[in-house]
C-alpha cells in the first residue's frame, strides 16, 4: 500500500514537471499555468478581484488565466467588452458547460442555458410572460407595492430602534420575483420561505468561496465527497420542492387563464405537446431556480448597498427626500412613472448600482466558434469573463470612478443622464432579463421608504466599513441601521 502511494506521487511529480500546459497561437497573454493547478496559485480565492486588476495592468484588457489546463479569457474595459458582447456577440454568447455551476442546473433554464435554439425559445417565452404580468405597467407595480407594505410594517414597528435589514430586503426580493413566478407571497415567518432561502444561500456560499473554483480546476476531486456535494444535495432538495408547486399548480390551473409564470409554461406545454419542442417540466423546474435565484440576490444586495450609503452620506438621503416630497405631495403613493420626476433619486439609484458591483463577473460566457477579438485569436469554448467592475469604475468613463456620487449621472442642468459605460445587468443578447423588473423594485422599495422613515448610522457602530463580500453576487458586510419615522405632510 505504502509503495504505491509512493509511485503515485513520483508520477504525479514527474507530471508537474514535464508536462507544461501550451498556450494557443497568438492568444491573450497572462501569468505561465501550472501543470494540473493552471493558474489557481497565481489568484486569492477569497477574494480575486484585485488580482484581476493587477493582471490587467500588466499584461492589457484581454489576459488569460487557467483553471486547470482550461483558457479562460478575462475583458476588461468598456471598449473590449462592448465589442465583444455587442459587436461580436453571436460569437461571444454561449456559455460553459463543464463548470460547478452549469453541472448544478444540469445545463437547462435560460440564464446558463448554451447558446442555440433551446435557449433563444425560452428566453423569448421569458420576456413575453413578463410583459404579459404587467412588467413596466399597473399590475406588477402594485404587486411590488403590496410586498413594500410589509417591509413599511416592519420599519414602524421598529421605529425609534436599529434593526439588522439583511433578512427583510432579501426576503422582500425573493417574494417580488415569487409573485411572478407562483402566484402567492409567503409569510416572513413561512418554513417553506426560510427553507427555500437557506438552501439558496447555501448553495451561494459554495459557489462564492474556494470549492467552486477547485471543482472547476480540479475535475478529478469531483468523485469524492467534499464540501461542494452539498450544492448538489441541496439544489435537489429546491428540484423537490419546485416539482410540488408545479404539481399544485397542475391541479389548480385552468388551461389559457394563467395565474402566474408555472401557468404560462405549463400553457406553453400544451400548445407545444407534438411538435418537438423544447420546453419540459424538467426545464421548468430549473427555469424556476433560474429565475428565483437571480431575481433576489441581486436586488436584494444592491438595497443593501442602498442603504449603507444613504445612511452615511445624509445629506444626499435629504436632498433625495426633498425630491421626493415635492413630487408626492398630495399623493398616497409613489407611482413607477413618478421617476421621470425624481432626477437626482434616480441618479442617485444609478449611483448605487454602480458603486454596488453587484456582479462583478457577470454571468460566464464562452466562444461559439473560433474568433479574434482586438488582434487575438480565441478558440471555439474558450470560457471568456465580463469583467464589469472594471468598466464600473474605470477612469475616463466617469467623472467620480471612485467615490460615491450622484453626479455621475446628472448633466450640468441637473437632469438624469446615464452613460454607455453603465452595464451592471451586463450588455449584448444575453443582457439580465429581469432588468426592467429590478429597476421597478429599486425605485419603489427606496422612494417608499425614504418619504416614511430617516436612516441613521448608529453612533455605537464605529466606522463604516465599505468593503463588499466578494462572491458571484457582491454584498456589503453585516450592518445595523437606526430608523426614525419622518414627519410628513403625507405618510
């Protein structure tokens, strides 16, 4: 037993010796990859977004890293990625589909979908159905304003106190997205919600930390039982409890009068019954977790950014609620509409995307075919990374690339103006599909709560501490906030 754990060793030094990982002709340049490891030494997995901007300084925009003996390209700056997701985009669109998180949803949905028909249908179908829900109109308005009474309720009752509002935001989000997806809100307090929510963040702390990338570079470690396995065990407890909402849903529905997004799929099942389609309960199962996932994280955590830099910069939280009382006078609500109004809320909404970096990567793509992008040659399958924090915050797009300011988006009347280099949904065919839905929930959930309630940073909470948590989805770290009611002509 003894000696053969010795030759495995001896073999698998002589491996990391002789053999070198070859780059392709006149591909991007980057740091030289280890054989087995590729670059996965070369980057810190807590945290890789500085080494990111380190590797960009040195070698251009377009540089390369390894996971494993497998290119990854990264495209860095507004120019690069414009002409790649934009340009050239039906070269730049598909997605890989030998990593961690494509091997969780089994390849199906539509966010990590492979570029081709299967997906060009649901995404369409996606986008038609939230149109069809009044997405932009009424009726989703006045749902996302039904879910912001419960937070409002919330805030009263803790009124005069701090509270910490990293559960209340993320569970507000998810409910908005379930209102679209099955129907029905859940209570705060629902075992199903905290279920459905823990196994998400679970799954999310996995692909945010060091397994996820070890599981990409290392495939051989797929076999065994590490902590990654329970991403898997976890999405298959989601997998169930979808399947048992489909199936209520089945039993409830009535064919061409759809409730909610499961009744417009499971219509689409039946028109689509013969004629080879490619729409499934198995891919609805997926399309829902899709959906789910990226409609409440993302908000969720911007909100949280929100938040934090209204509290510690006041005096653009007053210049906002003065807006906005002058808008609302007289009104029991805001309206969608009412933005058109609000220059400097909506700047200063923009402003917190921004600064938020929410995702930071974007969603992974990859080459459909061979290609060249700005003199380099990149292979078909090549895995290639929108570094979006790099073009966020890149000089020359902005007048304020590093600090918090609303200016970045107002003209020198003071009028809302937003420049092309603003693209945290990302940009090109593959751009977020529930952009409209979560620029209606940000403007709603913080003029709401900013004509009702004042946000004070707590004067035992020492210094605020910007810095985000780095994952597929950034958030800033833990915080308290301290809330007043405001006095108001009308509340």
């Amino acid at each position: 037993m003894l000696g053969s754990l010795i030759l495995v060793w001896i073999c698998t030094f002589l491996v990391f010796l002789l053999v070198r990982i070859q780059r392709p002709k006149n591909f991007p340049p980057g740091p030289r990859p280890l054989p087995i490891f590729g670059n996965l030494l070369h980057v810190n997995m807590a945290n890789p977004l500085k080494d990111f901007e380190r590797f960009a300084e040195r070698y251009g925009n377009i540089f390369s890293l390894y996971t494993g003996p497998r290119p990854t390209v990264f495209l860095n700056s507004f120019e690069v990625i414009k002409e790649a997701l934009v340009t050239k985009a039906q070269d730049f669109s598909g997605r890989p589909q030998d990593i961690m998180i494509s091997h969780l949803t089994e390849n199906k949905g539509v966010i990590l979908a492979d570029y081709g028909p299967r997906w060009k249908d649901h995404r369409r179908f996606a986008l038609m159905t939230l149109r069809n829900f009044g997405l932009g109109k009424q009726s989703m308005e006045e749902r996302i304003l039904g879910e912001i009474s419960h937070i409002v309720a919330y805030f009263d009752k803790n009124a005069g106190g701090t509270v910490n509002p990293q559960t209340i935001f993320h569970n507000a989000a998810s409910n908005i997205i379930g209102l679209v997806l099955f129907g029905s809100r859940f209570d705060y307090n629902s075992e199903l919600l905290k279920c459905y929510v823990q196994l998400i963040t679970e799954i999310s702390k996995i692909l945010n930390g060091p397994w996820n990338m070890i599981y990409d570079t290392l495939p051989l470690l797929r076999i065994l039982f590490l902590p990654f396995k329970k991403a898997f065990d976890n999405m298959k407890k989601l997998k169930n409890i979808n399947i048992k909402l489909i199936a209520e849903h089945k039993s409830t529905r009535v064919p061409g009068e759809p409730r909610d997004f499961i009744d417009c799929y499971l219509d689409e099942l039946d028109k689509r019954k013969y004629d080879g389609s490619t729409f499934s309960e198995d891919q609805l199962v997926i399309y829902i977790l899709d959906l789910h996932f990226a409609g409440t994280d993302t908000t969720s955590n911007t909100l949280l950014t929100a938040f934090l830099y209204l509290m510690t910069h006041p005096e653009v939280q007053a210049k906002c609620q003065q807006e906005i009382d002058d808008v609302l006078e007289g009104k029991d609500h805001a309206s969608y509409e009412d933005r058109h109004d609000m220059p400097y809320t909506v700047a200063v909404i923009h402003e917190v995307q921004r600064v938020a970096n929410t995702v930071p990567l974007s969603v992974f793509h990859c080459t459909t075919k061979d290609t060249e992008l700005m003199g380099y040659n990149i292979p078909k399958g090549t895995v290639i990374i929108p570094n979006l924090s790099s073009v966020l915050k890149e000089e020359g797009q902005w007048k304020f690339p590093h600090e918090f300011n609303p200016d970045n988006f107002l003209n020198e009347e003071g009028q809302f103006e937003k420049p092309e280099a603003f693209m945290p949904f990302s940009t090109g065919p593959r751009v977020c599909l529930g952009e409209g839905l979560a620029r209606m929930e940000l403007f709603l959930v913080m003029v709401t709560l900013l004509r009702r309630f004042q946000f004070v940073w707590p004067d035992d909470a020492g210094e605020p501490d910007y810095t985000p948590v780095y994952g597929i989805t950034m958030m800033p770290k833990p915080y308290r906030m301290h809330i007043k009611c405001r006095q108001t002509d009308k509340q």
